[in-house]
C-alpha cells in the first residue's frame, strides 16, 4: 500500500521506472531509501535495482534522462543524476569471495536472479527492504519490524562474505540507535580472524560514517563490544573496568564516561550545526580524549583511583588508535593536542595570557573546538547535568581574536630587516623571542614590538 511520505519521491521516480520497463527491466527501489522512508527521513542516495533485462540495454535506456556513468567493465552498476538526488541503478548481484590474500567479496551480476535471491545478499533485514514503482513494500526477511524494534539483524549468512559488514553494524547502530541480534553478534565473532585483511581506507569509511551520520555514538561503540571486534582496538578495550574518582565520574568507568562523552559531543554538534570536519573533529577527539586513563590510574592509600598525567599519556595512545582505524593525518594533527589540553581549564584562570598560550598549543586545532571537548567531558558523568565549564576560556579568545586560530605574529621578518636586523640565523632567533613575549602580553603592537625586541636583543 502506497504510504503518503512515499509518494513525492515514488513520482519523481517514476519517469526512470518508465523508461526500464519499457525495455523489459523489472525495477524496485532497494535498500537504504526505503529504510529511511520507513524512518519518516528524506533519502539522499537511491538505489534502484532492475530485473530482466542486461546492462547496456539499460543504460542505452537511462541516456535520454543525462550523463550515465558505467562501474567497472560488466554494467552492473549505472551511476547518474536525477535533479537533487544521486542514483545508482544496479543490476541484482551475487557475490563471490576475493582471492586469499584479499578480504571482502565482488559482485556477480545476474539480471535472471529473483528478488528473493538478491535481497538475501544484502548485510542486514533493515536494508533488504524494497518498494515496487506502485508503491508495495517487499519485506522478505522482516526487516520493517527490526527496523521498529531497532535491531539489527544479518539477512543471511551471506552477510560473512564481507567482513567489513561488522563495522557498518558499528555505523548503523550509532545512526539508528539500533542493537546486534545476538546471533547476529555471534555471526560477527566469526568474522574477527579476516579483519586483518581488511583495507585502511575501507575501514575509516565506516568509523568515519559512525562520527559523522552517530545520532548515539555510544550505541555504535556498544554493538562494536558485542560483535567481539573491540579487541581490534586495545586502546579502547582497555578503558572498560578502568576506575574513575567516584565524586568526579558517578557513571562509573572510563568506557561508560566515554560513551556519554561521544553521545554529548554529537549532541553539541547537532546544536552548532557543525560542519563535516568540525564534526569528526570534535566526535573522535570525545572518543580518545581519556585514552591514557588506563595506563597511568593508580588507587591510593584512601582506595581513590587517580590518573595523574592521563592527558599526556594519551597523546601516543591517540595516535595508534587513529592508524588502526585508518584515519587521515589532518584528524591525528588536531584530535591530539586537544587530548593533551583538554584538562588545561582546571585550576587556572582565563586570562588574557592563559588563552594566548593555550590557544597557541593547541594549534592546529583551536581554542573553539577545546570548548566543545571539554563541555562534552563535562556532560558525559550522569546523573550531574550538562556543563560548559571552559566557556569563560572561549568568552577570552573571542575578545582576543584567538578562538579560531593560534595569535597571529604582531613581529615579522621584514619588520626586524627593516629595523637593521640581517637576514639568518639570528633573525630567526629574535622573532622567536618576540612571540614569546607576544603570547605574555608584553606588547601588543607590531611598532611597540620592534622596539622591545631591539632594546632586549643580547646579541
């Protein structure tokens, strides 16, 4: 039965529907757009797969409607665009496994093959869902009530054939607020000897989904614990059964301090509308920010845990984590200095020259993001309420003109030449000393530096 939230994008549809049945072609809308019509969510990216009828003829068919783009040598897949919306119109396909040195499985086209078959390919109930051009939901394998009861179950054992599959459970779970079937978490267990072979750039994808498209990163890390592939990541694993000061931390260890931290910083960043990189910025460093907590927590004569330099600690932590999961080099530049300071606001006060200087660490991450950071780690210790406790750091930068970046130099190369100061080595030296002395507020002019750097210059 047609469904009215259906309609609108059933009828933009239509004209490609059309035109594939004209030519014999048997076409449903498959996957993804349907879960999300089903979610009340605008799809995005539609996915079209057609029956009865070979690649070329289809594309000879899609033509009159604009650029169509071929995947690879066999017509499988025909990429184009129609108004907004970004169409992948595939044949339905089997899958067979890549040779042994390889992970992961290719497509084996078959236009002779019956809905039934292709759905049961797919990975998980909730996208082996299809509509017809009329409007029918095809629902094989019961994926609308998974989709309702947010579970997320594997359509068929075919979901082994691609071991990065557990990691788009990861994506999806934070994305849905969805939960593994158990046996679809047993079924993932299986799977933890091929990870290994999986490709770095495969495997930032999914994390990369799961920061930035996690409406409850928490749930996302939870089905990654239930699937078994947290062992994947030792810095991670290592934060469960971790102990944190009762009076500072009532939600108990560092993986649950964790999870409500990611959750906060995707609730921060839905509120500040942030973009793609501020997003993954702020979601993975809420992710590694207490990483060095498990190497450097002790318990003292008074049965308190204590992590004294668990900041520091997790610089490296941080680092390994991010090659382990493929993330790019800009990511590692800005998570780790704000996992070093993210603790910079306790016991200081936001003054001028404080906010200089941290800003001036942070870089090239800035003082913005921190707040963020740290407003997550505050939120993330129910049953205590939501906090913003670095927000008289930000109020500073903002009057400083170093939220956004470190301070700019007041003291350039061509001031000091032009005062008399040669080119070299000792140049270099001097416009050192003068953004030190910038950075403690010592002056606050170009002219006003000149002349301090010349009256103290020793050389």
């Amino acid at each position: 039965m047609l469904q009215p939230s259906w309609y609108a994008l059933l009828e933009r549809l239509d004209p490609l529907f059309a035109a594939m049945m004209r030519v014999g072609g048997h076409p449903l809308l498959v996957g993804g757009a349907v879960r999300d019509l089903l979610l009340g969510l605008t799809p995005t990216d539609i996915d079209i797969e057609v029956y009865g009828v070979d690649g070329q003829t289809l594309a000879a068919a899609l033509a009159p409607f604009g650029r169509v783009n071929v995947v690879g040598r066999s017509f499988g897949v025909l990429k184009m665009r129609l108004d907004e919306y970004e169409v992948d119109v595939a044949l339905p396909s089997r899958r067979h496994p890549l040779p042994d040195e390889e992970t992961g499985a290719l497509p084996d086209y078959d236009p002779s093959l019956t809905p039934h078959e292709a759905l049961a390919r797919r990975d998980f109930t909730i996208n082996a869902l299809a509509l017809t051009p009329s409007g029918d939901l095809i629902d094989y394998f019961g994926g609308r009530a998974d989709l309702e009861a947010r579970v997320l179950r594997h359509t068929s054992e075919a979901f082994g054939d691609d071991p990065l599959r557990v990691l788009r459970a990861m994506q999806f779970a934070a994305r849905f607020a969805m939960r593994l079937a158990p046996e679809t978490a047993a079924l993932c267990r299986t799977l933890l000897s091929q990870a290994a072979g999986l490709p770095p750039d495969r495997i930032w994808r999914e994390w990369q989904k799961w920061a930035l498209l996690g409406v409850f990163p928490s749930a996302g890390l939870r089905a990654l614990d239930e699937s078994g592939w947290l062992a994947l990541y030792p810095e991670l694993a290592a934060l469960q059964g971790c102990p944190q000061h009762p009076r500072y931390h009532p939600e108990g260890d560092v993986w649950t301090h964790t999870l409500h931290v990611c959750d906060a910083a995707a609730r921060i960043a839905d509120r500040d509308a942030l973009d793609g990189h501020e997003r993954l910025t702020l979601i993975v460093a809420a992710l590694c920010h207490d990483l060095g907590k498990p190497p450097t927590t002790v318990i003292d004569d008074d049965g308190i845990p204590r992590s004294i330099g668990h900041s520091e600690a997790g610089v490296s932590l941080t680092q390994t984590f991010l090659v382990r999961i493929g993330a790019p080099h800009w990511i590692e530049r800005r998570v780790t200095p704000l996992v070093r300071e993210h603790l910079a606001h306790l016991n200081v006060q936001p003054t001028p020259r404080v906010v200089r200087r941290l800003a001036h660490r942070l870089a090239p991450a800035t003082l913005q993001q921190w707040e963020r950071l740290v407003e997550a780690d505050a939120s993330g210790r129910p049953p205590c309420p939501p906090d913003r406790p670095a927000a008289a750091f930000l109020a500073v930068a903002e009057a400083e003109g170093a939220a956004m970046s470190r301070p700019a130099p007041l003291v350039r190369g061509r001031d000091l030449i032009a005062a008399g100061v040669a080119p070299g080595p000792r140049l270099g030296a001097l416009l050192r000393r003068a953004y030190e002395a910038q950075l403690d507020g010592v002056f606050s002019t170009a002219e006003e530096g000149v002349t301090w750097v010349l009256q103290t210059d020793e050389v």
